[in-house]
C-alpha cells in the first residue's frame, strides 16, 4: 500500500509539472535567470519532500504545485508588462570587457576572477582576451562577445559572394522509417524514394539510420556508419 501511495504522488507530481511548465512557458527549462533556477529548486523541493514524507497528504502536492504555478504565471505576467520589474527579477547583462580593457570592478561585481574568464571564453572559442572588443556576462552566467575587426569570422558580404537561398534540410528517413509528411512536403512519392535509394546500392529504409533532403540532393547516413 504504502508503495502504491509514493506512485501515485509520483506520477501526480509529474503531470502537473509537465502541465506547469508548459503554461509558465519555456524558459523555467533552460533556467536563464537567477529566478527561473530558484523556482526550478523550490518545485523539486516540493515534489521530493512531499512524496516520501508520510505525514504529507497526496493532496497537497497539487496544492503546492498549483500555488506556486500561480505565483510563477504572476510573476512572469507582471515582468512582461513592467521594464522596471522585469530587470529587478531576471537582472540586467554586466559589460566585463569594453574596447578591448577589463573591468575589474565589474567582475568583481559578478563574484567572478580572471581565470573563470578566461574558462568562459575558451568555451566560445576565444583563446585570448585580446580578441575581444566587448564582452558582457548575461544574468544566466552566459558570456556574449564582440570581437575586435582582425578576428571576426568573414561572411559572405565580405567577401562579395552572390547570397544564396537559405534551404531547412528536411528528414525523410529516421531510424529505418519514412517520414511520409516530409516527403509530401517536399513534392516526392514513395516510388521516388525507392528509386533514389537504388541508385545508392540501398534496397530498403531499413538499412538506414538517417536521410534527409537539402538543395536538391540526398545525405544518408547508413546503419554501418557510413555515410553517402
């Protein structure tokens, strides 16, 4: 009995989290600010607590959920309307690093050193500080960066390339199966598909992990590794 009472609060509590999250929204998932990471907390707080305690009741897991579902929707709803609010709740980006001069001040300020800099950089691919023309910490710890001119990844308007269209590839096998709303997407019919699969030494989908469509051309990664 007592085994039955913890699953039911289980799966009690993941449903309406599953439902929380997706009426307070996306961004509780990913916790971007202090505020998101501090409610994702709280609510595991509550779910953990309140399933293996037994003096709690099952009710009161919905109760818990839905109050402070409540506040969440409350929050985010002011935040959306109200500037001031919103950078008092979520915070505000704090520039580390302006035309190219640290400021010690303001890393300080973010309780952080040099050498987590220095870590943050390298995780998006700036080796040196001397790259860096501008640098802000966003308030979920993220860095963005602007480097200085000489290590700017060229694009195709400096390059005086002709633009051409951006295509989305779009999957038409996954895992041995068609996707045959994809291949209507696209204008084809099975019978194209068999047809091009042939013309690869494939016989069936099944043989393949993965293909899709892009620029009128077909990438198949087979169940062997290799791809064509």
């Amino acid at each position: 009995m007592e085994y039955f009472y913890i699953a039911a609060k289980l799966i009690t509590g993941f449903a309406l989290l599953f439902l929380l999250i997706h009426t307070v929204g996306k961004k509780m998932i990913g916790q971007i600010t202090p505020f998101h990471f501090i409610s994702a907390i709280v609510l595991s707080e509550l779910i953990g607590n309140a399933t293996y305690n037994k003096d709690v009741s099952l009710i009161y897991i919905p109760f818990a959920i839905l109050l402070w579902g409540a506040v969440l929707y409350t929050v985010e709803a002011i935040s959306m309307k109200s500037p001031r609010f919103r950078r008092t709740i979520e915070g505000e980006p704090s520039m580390v690093i302006e035309n190219g001069q640290i400021h010690f001040d303001t890393l300080k300020d973010c309780r952080m050193n040099l050498n987590q800099l220095q870590s943050l950089l390298r995780q998006s691919e700036t080796f040196s500080i001397r790259e860096v023309a501008y640098c802000f910490i966003e308030p979920n710890g993220s860095l963005s960066i602007l480097k200085k001119a000489p290590y700017q990844k060229p694009v195709q308007h400096d390059l005086n390339l002709v633009p051409k269209k951006t295509e989305l590839p779009i999957a038409l096998i996954r895992d041995g199966q068609v996707i045959e709303k994809n291949l209507k997407q696209i204008n084809k019919e099975a019978n194209w598909l068999k047809c091009e699969l042939q013309n690869q030494g494939i016989q069936q989908a099944e043989d393949i992990v993965f293909a899709d469509w892009v620029e009128n051309s077909m990438h198949i990664i087979k169940r062997d590794g290799f791809s064509s």
